[in-house]
C-alpha cells in the first residue's frame, strides 16, 4: 500500500510541477502559441475519451456490472454543474476575458486540481496501470490549461513570478485530492469504483464540451488535418500504453 501511495503522490507532484509550463508563453509569439496550444489540446482530447472509454468505464463496469453506466452519466452531469457554478474556463488561446475572471480562474483551477488529484489516486487504487495511464492522460490535458491559465494571469495584471506562484499554489490541490482519495478508500472501499466511473464521466465531459469545440473552430484545411491527426495519436498513445501496461 505504501508504494502505492508512494505513487500516487509522485505522480500528482509531477502533475503539478506542469503549472511552471506558462513561462515558455514568453518566448513565443501569439500566433505560434496558439497553434502549439490547439494541437496539444487535440492530443490531450484524444489520451481523456481514450482513458475514459478503454480504461476507467471497463474498470468500473468490471467492479460495479451495468452501475457503472449510470454513474459515468452521473459524472457527465456532476463535471457540467460544477463548470456552471463556478465559471470552469480552460482558455486556449490569448482572446480570453482576462480582466474579470483571472481570480475566479484560480479558484476553479483549485477545484478543477483537486479532482483531478482523486481521479488519479482512485485509478492508482485499482491497478498501477491504470493509474499511470490516467496520469499520461491528465498530464496531456493539464500542460496546454497551465500554459493558458498563466497567460490569464500575467495578463490579468499578476507578475510573471506571481503568476507563477499561484498557478502552482493551486496545482498543489490535485496532491490533497489524492491524498484525501486515498484516506477514505481506506474506510469506504466501495468509494474507488465509483470515482473511477465518475472521473470517466468528467473526462468526457472535459473532451466534449470543451477541448473539442475549441478544436473545431478551426478553419484552415491543413491545421484541421494536423489537429485531427494530434487527436487519433492521442488515442492511440493510450491504447499503446494500455497494451503495454498489460
């Protein structure tokens, strides 16, 4: 258990070393931001619906039968709710509104950090593959959000070095979500699989109604063939590592 827990921790501390991930936005100009940006979030569209539907939905339907279903759609609605409540922004390019939002943006990101955290340790808690592999997953969706959440800030009027600081202040919430996942799995065994089909329903809900749209405002031809091309790898990167993972 303590390797495991071990883990889990290594795995959200690395997670949210990516906050520093922003400070390259000063050596590009707007427009090569923005192409980086918009490919790596197709490839972390692709690595979310692939975890989602090859990893943690048969995991959870394999603990749970038919409840699982259910409980994913429950994540779908529970991850919607929370974006409404709380104005959940992942901005992806620089034509955000900066100006009334950048705090409410580092809330929500605490929030958003601290889920991610017990998505990670639920899926640590069933198997150390399916851990790392949702790990990969986070990883590719969290670095374009870190870089575009530090662009909100130093544009929202923070410093560079108080951006960063607080981009990684709230990173750190994702430890004490997995911390706080692995102290009730101890008492509640029966609360991992329901996180699992829960965290299967965010990821969808992250990669459909907000990763995909932004993707699909593309119009150029030959942008849209390299974004689509980033989301199949991204899909395909999972099924590899699950392949390899056993």
């Amino acid at each position: 258990m303590l390797s495991v827990v071990f883990l889990i921790v290594f795995s959200l501390i690395i997670i949210s070393l990516l906050s520093f991930a922003g400070v390259f936005t000063l050596a590009f100009n707007k427009g090569f931001l923005r192409k980086i940006l918009i490919t790596l979030t197709s490839f972390a569209a692709g690595t979310l619906l692939a975890v989602a539907f090859f990893d943690l939905i048969p995991e959870s339907v394999e603990l749970l039968d038919e409840r699982a279903y259910t409980f994913t759609l429950v994540g779908i609605i529970l991850f919607f709710v929370l974006e409404r409540i709380i104005h959940w922004h992942h901005c992806h390019d620089e034509n955000c509104d900066i100006h009334a939002e950048h705090y409410l943006n580092l809330v929500g990101d605490g929030i958003h950090n601290f889920l991610d955290g017990g998505i990670i340790a639920a899926a640590y808690l069933v198997d150390v593959s399916v851990g790392i592999t949702t790990t990969l997953a986070v990883a590719a969706h969290e670095l374009p959000q870190e870089i575009g959440d530090f662009s909100i800030l130093v544009h929202g009027g923070f410093s560079e070095k108080k951006a960063l600081f607080f981009n990684f202040l709230t990173a750190l919430t994702a430890v004490l979500g997995g911390l706080a996942t692995v102290y009730f799995s101890v008492f509640f065994s029966l609360l991992v699989p329901f996180l699992l089909a829960l965290s299967a329903g965010g990821f969808i809900y992250i990669a459909t109604a907000d990763l995909l749209p932004a993707i699909a405002k593309e119009k150029n031809r030959k942008r849209m063939l390299i974004h689509s091309f980033a989301f199949l790898v991204g899909i395909l990167f999972i099924s590899f590592a699950l392949s390899f993972g056993g």
